[in-house]
C-alpha cells in the first residue's frame, strides 16, 4: 500500500511540476509591432509564467515545443460572430430550424473558429440559449472551440431588425416579449436587460438601427428612443454587462453613443460628427467589413436574398469599407469583427485583408485582433499579450505579418488556455 501511495504522489509531483516550454525564434509584440528574436515561453497549467531570452532548457518532464522557425503572437479575438448559423441562398434556406440544430451547428462552427487560430470571441446574438450552453460545454472540455463571450439572444423593438416574427404571417404567431428578444418601453428594456443576466450572457447586444438580413424595409432607421436605450444600458452597467449596438444609420448610431453604448457594429453610416462622439466617449467601433463585402457579393447573384433584403445588400453592403478608412484616419477606437455566420465560419483572417487594403497598417490590424479587442472585453489584465501571468493564449504563422498580413491564412500552432489544439509540422 505505501509503495502505491508513494507512486501516485509522484505521479501528481509530475502533473504539477511539468511546464510547456514554447521555443519561439520571432515573438511579436502586437501593442507594438516589434519582434524579440529567440525566446522561451515558459507555460505552467493555463498561464504564461515566464518569457525570456534565448531556448531554456528543459526540465525533466517538460514539454518543449518547436516553434523556432515561425512568428508567434497572442491569440486573435473576433469581436462579432454568430456561431449559431450560417447564411444560405433562399433556395436552400430553411423555414424553421431546432435550437438543439443550432447548438451542434455552433460546436462545429467553433472549433473551425479555434483551427483558424482565433481563440476568443464575442457571440452577438442566438436564440437565447445555444453559445451560453457552448461556452459551458467548452470551459468543461466537452467540445473543442474559442472562449465565448456571448449575448444570447439579441434585443429588438418591433418589428425591428432581431424581431423574430418578421416576414411571418399574423396568424402563425403572439407578439414576441422581452423575454424572447423584443421591447417597446423602458420596463421591456429593463426586464429583458435582467433575463439575459438571469440566463448566464456576459452582455447584451441590440439593434438601434434597421439591418441588411432581416425581412424588414429599412436597414438604416433607429429603432429605439432615447428612453429605451438609457433604460437597457443603465440596467447592463448595474449588472457589470457590457453592450453592442448593431447600426447602420447616423441617428440610431448616435442615440447609442450618447446612451453610452460599449461598441457600434457595422457602422455604415457614420459621419465625422458619430466619429467624434465616439472618439469624446471612448466607444469602440467593430467595422466587420468582411459581412458588407459577402452581401455585396451574393446580391448580384439572382434569387439569393429574398425581395426585401436584396436591395439593403445592394446599397449598404458596399460602403462599410469606405466608412471604415474614414474611422481609421480619424482616429477612432476599432476592434476587430468580422459578423462570421453571414460569411463561412473559419474564414474570419479575410477581415484583415480587407482592413489592410483600406489603408490599416498591418501592425494597428493584429492590434485591433488582439490588444483592443481584451479591452473591449475589459479583459485586458488577462487576453491580448505575450507576458507572465497572462493566460496562455498563443498562435503562430510560417512568415512575418507585419510584413505580409496574408499568412494569417495559415495558422500553424493554435493553443488556447494552455493547451495545444494545433500543431503542424
């Protein structure tokens, strides 16, 4: 009996003391572009413990990864995501899909999500109950996906842009509550504000203005009074939630801002007087070119969007590029998102193409992947760098991305809360 017990001792003392030592020969700097040569990243359980010069030796029992001829950097974060679904041609869309679908389609989408090297995100609406499942299933190491900070199930008005029954016959459906995503007063803001606290989501997603998908007339009118908004932010900020506004147009942009939302979405319409709201309030804009370029795309194919939506994808889908260029250059905080779930999930590095080629350096472009979007998520003092106590968030790629973006593609080492999910030779 003691010899067993002597045994498992050791094996736990082997469990405990056995560190993951990454041997890096490019480490880049995302808050600065800068690259350290020849380093050790020293990984004990989920954190990063130490980063020093040179390739340390191992201890006995240490795991030693080579990564000597690659570019390291911290896990990118995509600020807007929709696990739950992707976008289909009319003719292949389904009128009606089971959460219990979307919950196994999410778990897919997740895990291609991770491969691509990105390892958070930020789930902008469901349901109301698949990515806050996801994300449990995920933490527990069920299934294998990106740590997600999620919504649930997005709040609209009426009739708005997120209102479930729109398009449906009057007979096939009751008027949807704050419960189920839509609120016409400050008390619907409020209570539907405190069932998604009750239901596990890290914040709340809204949608002030018209959108391109729904199948809905406008995709750019506000759809919320001043009243509403106060009602659904100040309820979020007492319950430590943070909050995204999906906008295309100016008015329903700015009532956001002033409402104090946390970051616009989209943005199409912005103009230098949005611009310099955002920029006096801190708020972040989450460009996600990548959705505008997809249905800009898909609308010249005939019969892919229904009648409705076809000519919101033909006018806005184009401008969001340009609206973006214009941030930039005026200085405006940006985090990086893509709205994967209209375009194919694992596809999200196309959005730093599209950022790069609107004039974003290639350095400011993985900053916003990364540095500003811990900060969005106000974990800042965990996610986005490469430094001791840092949880163990770490990619690499074969060539230099500060000097050619495009090999974000390839993604060659994905490990994400310390534990290695790809390797590739």
């Amino acid at each position: 009996m003691k010899k067993i017990v002597l045994l498992f001792c050791l094996s736990i003392s082997n469990l405990i003391y056995s560190d993951t030592l990454l041997h890096v020969g490019n480490l880049i700097d995302t808050n600065n572009g800068e690259i350290t040569k020849a380093v050790t990243i020293r990984v004990v359980g989920n954190k990063i413990i130490e980063v020093t010069k040179g390739y340390a030796n191992p201890r006995k029992n240490d795991d030693v990864v080579n990564l000597k001829q690659s570019y390291v950097l911290p896990g990118f974060m995509d600020m807007h995501v929709h696990l739950t679904f992707e976008y289909a041609p009319k003719a292949e869309r389904e009128l009606s899909v089971e959460p219990e679908f979307s919950a196994l389609f999410a778990a897919n989408a997740a895990s291609k999500t991770l491969m691509a090297g990105f390892t958070s995100v930020r789930n902008l609406g469901d349901d109301g109950m698949e990515t806050i499942s996801l994300r449990k299933a995920i933490n527990r190491g069920l299934v294998n996906g990106p740590r997600i900070f999620t919504s649930g199930k997005t709040i609209a008005t009426t009739g708005g842009h997120g209102d479930p029954t729109n398009g449906m016959s009057k007979n096939d459906y009751s008027p949807p509550t704050p419960e189920q995503g839509v609120i016409d007063s400050s008390d619907d803001a409020r209570k539907a504000v405190r069932q998604r606290y009750k239901d596990g989501a890290d914040g709340i997603k809204i949608t002030s203005t018209g959108g391109v998908l729904s199948v809905a007339k406008s995709g750019e009118n506000p759809q919320f009074t001043d009243e509403e908004l106060t009602a659904i932010i100040s309820t979020a900020n007492d319950y430590g939630l943070w909050t995204a506004a999906h906008a295309h147009g100016k008015e329903g942009m700015k009532r956001a801002v002033i409402a104090g939302i946390n970051s616009i979405e989209h943005g199409t319409y912005m103009d230098q007087e949005v611009m310099d709201l955002m920029k006096a309030r801190g708020t972040y804009y989450v460009p996600t070119i990548m959705a505008g370029d997809w249905v800009a795309e898909k609308a010249k194919i005939p019969n892919f969007f229904p009648a409705l939506v076809k000519p919101k994808a033909e006018k806005i889908g184009p401008l969001i590029q340009s609206t973006f260029a214009q941030a930039y250059k005026a200085g405006v905080k940006i985090a990086f998102g893509t709205d994967s779930g209209v375009s194919k999930h694992g596809d999200n590095w196309q959005e730093f193409i599209l950022m790069t080629d609107a004039g974003m350096s290639n350095k400011d472009a993985l900053k916003s992947a990364t540095i500003e979007t811990a900060k969005l998520l106000r974990v800042e003092d965990e996610l986005g760098q490469i430094k001791p106590g840092m949880l163990a968030d770490i990619i690499a790629v074969q060539n230099n991305p500060i000097q050619d973006i495009s090999t974000v593609k390839n993604v060659s080492f994905v490990m994400k809360d310390g534990v290695i999910y790809k390797q590739n030779s």
